[in-house]
C-alpha cells in the first residue's frame, strides 16, 4: 500500500503551523456564510479528533471506523455554535495539537492496520483531503481580505 499519504498529511499540519503568523482580526475573518478562520480551524480540529477516538476505539476494541465517522453534514451544523466559541488562538493551537497527535498515530500503524484502516475508511488515513479542502478555504478568504 502506498504510504504517501503521511507526507501529505505532515504536510497539511505545517500549513495549520504557519497560520500562527495570523493577527487576531485575521482569524476572525469570515470563510462564507457562516464561518470564520476559527471556526474553520476548530472544524478541523473536531474532525481529526473524531479520527483520533475511530483509530483508538478500532484499535482497542475492533469497533468499525463508520460507527464514529458518518452524518458529516448534521454534525457539522450542530457543532457549529459549539466552534463559534471557542477563542480563535485555541482553535488554532488545538488544531495543530491534535493533527500533530493524528499524524503520529497514522504513521504508527503497521502495513495491515493502514490496509484495514483504507479498507473502511480511507479518509482517516488521508487527513490531508480535508485538512487541505478547508485550509485552501482560508487561504482564499485571507487573500480576498488582503485584496
């Protein structure tokens, strides 16, 4: 199995690293309707936490990685006024935590653990989709800012 996708991943967290560089008011710059640079960044986070808990809990306990990952959409309207509080440097800083923690437990997995992992969920592995999906989200929305 090609294993690529922890360079991409690292990568991805290194883009979460540099945004330390942002001002306050840059983090609070809008990402569409309904979100913000924080918001963005506490979206990501939440959802490589929810990779964190599916690898430990199928690790531990053989539970399938479907049964802690699904119903993207509903979670994330929930969770939105949830992520809306919580202050923009912590989103940030949370997020880079917690990918940091998720990128070391996906390079720890043996060749047939990734195997089984990419068989049920393969987004796990490869944090980097949704990490890069969002963070070129708000790349944009700080250059339109910065226009």
């Amino acid at each position: 199995m090609d294993r690529s996708y922890n360079d991409r991943n690292r990568a991805q967290t290194e883009r979460l690293k540099d945004l330390r560089r942002l001002s306050d008011e840059d983090l609070g710059r809008p990402v569409g309707e309904h979100w913000t640079v924080a918001v963005a960044l506490a979206h990501i986070q939440y959802w490589d936490g929810r990779a964190v808990g599916a690898l430990e809990a199928w690790r531990r306990h053989g539970l399938p990685l479907t049964l802690w990952i699904n119903s993207e959409a509903v979670v994330n309207d929930l969770r939105l006024p949830f992520w809306r509080e919580v202050p923009p440097r912590e989103a940030l800083e949370q997020a880079i935590k917690t990918s940091e923690i998720l990128d070391r437990m996906v390079e720890d997995l043996t060749p047939a653990e990734a195997e089984a992992v990419a068989a049920q969920r393969y987004r796990v592995l490869d944090r980097s989709l949704h990490r890069s999906q969002h963070l070129d989200e708000v790349d944009r929305a700080l250059g339109a800012g910065r226009a």
